[in-house]
C-alpha cells in the first residue's frame, strides 16, 4: 500500500500500516482493490469505526474515540430524533420536487427565515458541491459575466465548474481561464485590496465578475475568521463591480460559528446574494441548498428548468427538519459559543507554554492552532501531522488544514460540552509533552 500522502492533509501514505492489526491491514487492502484510487483515509494509522453516539465514534473493539472532526454528524452523531424523523418519513413517503409535498415547503420557509438576505427562495440539492455549482450558474445567468474570484487555496467543490475554482485540489486540478484567486486575508494585511485587483484582471481580459465566492471561515485557508466584519467592504466592490457575493456556507453554517447561525452574519452590514449550505444540514443525509436574492434568481427561473433527483426529498427534508429542531432544542448554537470560547482560551493558554504552538484563531466550536517548528518558528506540517496521530493514538480525532498543512483543525459535532473539551485539552497537554519538553524536541512522532 502506497499512496501519494502530500496531495492530501492527513492523508494515509501506507508508512504506518505495519502496525494496524491484521483484519485492519486487510480491509484496507480490500478497499484498495475495489475503491478508486483517488480516495484517502485519513491518518498514519487508519482507523475503523462501527457506531457513532453523540460526540463519540466507537472501533470495532468498542473502545471510543472522542469526534473533535466532524461538522457533518453536527447534532450528534446518531441523534435519535434524526434517526426517528427519517425512519418515519422513509416508511411512510419518499418522492421528489416535482409533486406537492408539505415538508420542503415548510422547510424551504423555516430555512428562509435564518437567513438575512432580505426576499428570497430556495433550491435544493444533495450536496455543496451542487449548490455551488448550481450558484455559480445563476451568477453568471445574472450577470451575463464568467470572472470568479476565489482565495488561494479555497475548496467549493467537486463538479468539474467547482473543481476549477478550488485551487486547494492542487496544481495537477487545473483553475478555469475565468478563475482569480486572491491571498486569504491575513493580519495586516488588505484582503479588500487583493480583490479590487482581481476585479480589474477580470475586467482588462473582458470577463468580467459574476461572483466573489467565499467559505465564510476560510476554512481551507487555515481557518481565518477574524476580524469580524472585513468581508463587509469586499461585497461593496463586489456589488460595484455588478458582481454577485456568494457565502459558502457549507462549514461555516447552522450554527457552527456559535454568535449567529451563518457565518456570514458575523460581518455586520454583509447582505450576500447568494448562500450556499450544505454538510450539517441532515447530519448526514445528503441534503444541501441554495438560497438566491429575488431579483438574482428571477432570470434563471423564468428561462432555466432545474430539477435534482434526489434534492430535496422527503427523507432528506425530514432529517434537515428535525435538525433545525435539535440545534433549537439543545440550544447548540449557545454551546457553540460557549464551549468554543472555552476551548479557544485553554488551547491559548496551553500555547503561551508551548513553542510549538503559535495562533489560535476560531469563531465558536471551529477552531484553527498554528504548529510552528520550535527552532525557527516556521509553519511545521511535520509537527501538525504528528500532533494530529498522537491525538488519534489518544483517541482524540482531529486533523489539519492550510495552504501548507501546519493548522490543527477543530471542529466537533455541536452537542460537544466542557467535560469533552476537558478530554481534548488533557489529551493535546499530553502530546505536546510527549513531542516536546522544555529542553527541546523528544520526537517528531507525538
Ligand atoms: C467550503 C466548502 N464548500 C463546498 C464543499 C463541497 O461540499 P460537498 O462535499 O457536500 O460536495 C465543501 C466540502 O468540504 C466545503 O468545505
């Protein structure tokens, strides 16, 4: 098993499979005979899970590995009301768009009323890949115009219009001729500024902006939220150039950021045109959406058809229901902010002690720690990494993000709470003991 680890963070590279038991040595060989090869497990020791349950993901031995990873089991692995809204809706109807049905209805209504976009509707699809790829159509129907900016090593997506515009896939995923990528903003530096010239490239080689189009955390950029409120002027270029602002909600939504549901409304004064959201959205079943200004989709509705099979099906609207009631219920937008800020101040504190652990940047349960080599204090993907499998070895899941692999990602299901985030704490204490103590660096392998 060998497979090309640097085009993925985390990515297995097959070095540590000598040591996984036996049966796991063998699926893994299995899903390499029959998997594409595209494909990447994550970690230098891959690891298999069985079961799921609230902010726990269980092996087949039964031992349980605290989830600090997954957004996308975001209420909860396994939430019972989940698992019964769908059970229910599965055994009584599952159609699709195209009869009348209450649930979309009511859900594209609920749906509507979190956002802040001033009128608009709602079209759904199975994943964010396809509301942005569906986004972007409806930019460039609007505008008449094909420019797309993005940031350098932003990812929206796995369609062949999105892949071209998701410059983190790397350099043998080409960008399209109509693509602009612009730094990821950056203490200090003047992200509005980036984009004003990529406007201009645009306009100079007769494209045009039809969208700005940005992950409202930057996710894939290292993690860059702050501070909040600097993505507020880039839509005032954006509408002056007669482009259209697109929020990738995808990460950043339902909740995540834990002071307002989308990420976007951290920037006072920000009315996107377009929002796209996806992965929490059915806590795993594959629902995503995408919400247009009126006036925006107006052309595309008349002149276009668009129907998604599985968009939007009774099912998939009963799991994104029952969540938007979970998130209410468990009040987990308010633990979001509170435990995230709780987590925040301790990793901040356990870095102050650390020399290899530098920022620590994050809006609610989503958080990224830069991991600096202690000598010279430059980014260390090799430390990240070993960060990230010493984590794992503790049981602890995390993994790593950014342009050049050095930022410890975390980002827990929601229900995640302080005794969870004490487990965290008391686990990352332990592996930066173990790959470093004040006399220097003990091992690269945490
Ligand atoms: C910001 C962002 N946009 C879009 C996508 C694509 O979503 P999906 O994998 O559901 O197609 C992702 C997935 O990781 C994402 O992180």
């Amino acid at each position: 098993v060998s497979q090309p680890g640097p085009l993925m963070v985390n990515g297995f590279d097959g070095s540590g499979l000598s040591g996984l038991p036996a049966e796991t040595q063998q699926l893994i060989a299995r899903r390499e005979a029959a998997l594409g090869g595209a494909y990447r497990l994550f970690y230098e020791r891959p690891v298999e899970f069985v079961r799921g349950s609230g902010v726990y993901l269980y092996d087949p031995d039964g031992v349980a590995y605290l989830d600090a990873y997954n957004n996308v089991p975001s209420v909860g692995h396994s939430h019972p009301r989940v698992t019964e809204a769908v059970s229910r809706q599965l055994a009584t109807l599952n159609t699709h768009t195209r009869y009348l049905t209450d649930g979309v209805v009511g859900y594209a209504e609920r749906l509507l009323a979190t956002h802040t976009t001033g009128p608009a509707h709602a079209m759904f699809t199975c994943t964010g890949s396809e509301a942005n790829d569906l986004a972007l159509r409806i930019a460039r129907s609007c505008t008449g115009r094909t420019g797309v900016i993005v940031t350098e090593n932003a990812y929206h997506g796995v369609t062949a219009a999105v892949a071209e515009l998701s410059p983190s896939l790397g350099a043998n995923v080409p960008l399209g001729v109509h693509v602009r990528t612009v730094p990821a903003p950056a203490p200090g530096s003047d992200f509005a500024a980036g984009v004003a010239a990529a406007i201009e490239d645009l306009r100079r080689h007769g494209l045009g902006l039809s969208a700005f189009l940005a992950d409202s955390l930057f996710s894939s950029d290292g993690v860059l939220p702050d501070p909040a409120g600097f993505l507020t002027p880039v839509a005032d270029l954006v509408h002056a150039a007669g482009g259209l602002y697109i929020a990738d909600e995808v990460q950043s939504g339902f909740g995540r950021t834990g002071s307002r549901m989308w990420g976007y409304q951290r920037h006072a004064g920000l009315t996107p045109d377009i929002v796209t959201m996806g992965k929490p959205m059915g806590n795993g079943l594959p629902i995503a959406a995408m919400i247009a200004r009126q006036s925006v989709l107006e052309e595309f509705g008349r002149t276009a058809r668009y129907f998604n099979t599985f968009g939007g099906n009774p099912v998939c609207v009963a799991a994104a229901a029952a969540v938007l009631d979970v998130i209410a219920d468990e009040g987990l937008q308010a633990n979001s902010l509170e435990t995230g800020g709780y987590l925040k101040g301790e990793i901040t504190r356990l870095a102050a002690d650390s020399p290899v652990l530098a920022g620590v940047r994050g809006a609610g349960l989503y958080l990224g720690v830069d991991v600096v080599s202690a000598g010279t204090g430059e980014p260390s993907a090799g430390l990240a990494a070993a960060i990230v499998n010493g984590m794992r070895d503790r049981h602890v899941l995390i993994s790593a993000t950014g342009p050049r692999g050095h930022v410890l990602k975390v980002r827990p299901p929601l229900p995640f709470a302080r005794p969870h985030a004490d487990q965290f704490l008391e686990a990352l204490s332990a592996v930066l003991a173990t790959c470093y103590s004040g006399r220097g660096l003990l091992a690269f392998r945490c």
